[in-house]
C-alpha cells in the first residue's frame, strides 16, 4: 500500500516531516515498521499487508500524522475458489486484495 502527504488541492509534499504512526486490525500482519518517517522518504512511502493463512475479512489500515491528520484504508481479503489456484503441495493457496478506497491512503495537510 503506498501512500504520501498531499496538499490541500492534491500536490504532493515532498518536505513532511514528522512520523506516520500505522496500525492495523483484521485478519491480517504489516510488514514492516509501525513508525513511518515522513522526512527521511520525501513525504511519501509504502507498507505490504499479508493475508494471514486461511482468514478472510475485513483488514483495516488506519495512517496517523500529528499534523497531517489521519486516513483510513480497508482491505478485502478472500479466500480463493477452488478453481482460483492451482492445487500446491504444501502451504496455504494465494490470497486475494481489494483495496475499497484507495484515495484514502492519501493524507491532506
């Protein structure tokens, strides 16, 4: 999930500073850190979420900035079809996302 501090009409802010807290619910792990520095990126970055294995929901991604404010993101995971993957030997079969809102990402400031 990418995301980047905009203006007030959409311009990115390449001079943010401060740190992005992220934290996230649901059937799902962040990969990475849960503090986000927007200074030493540009005011723009990116985090993976993952699937846990074997759980579908609703994963939620919540993006907060002492002077930005705070976005929120949720995510749809599916368990595939049958006929999605093919059968592997062992471990669980890919996962699927939707992001629902992908605007929301974007923090105005």
């Amino acid at each position: 999930m990418a995301f980047r501090a905009v203006g007030r009409y959409g311009s990115w802010r390449p001079y943010a500073s401060g740190s992005l807290a992220i934290t996230m619910t649901g059937p799902g792990s962040l990969a990475g850190e849960t503090q986000f520095p927007f200074e030493a990126t540009g005011g723009a970055g990116a985090i993976w979420v993952r699937s846990l294995p074997g759980k579908a929901g609703t994963i939620t991604v919540d993006l907060a900035h002492p002077s930005l404010g705070t976005a929120t993101v949720t995510i749809a995971s599916r368990l595939p079809a049958s006929h999605d993957v093919a059968p592997r030997a062992s471990g669980p079969p890919y996962r699927s996302f939707a992001m629902a809102d992908p605007q929301a990402a974007v923090l105005p400031g």
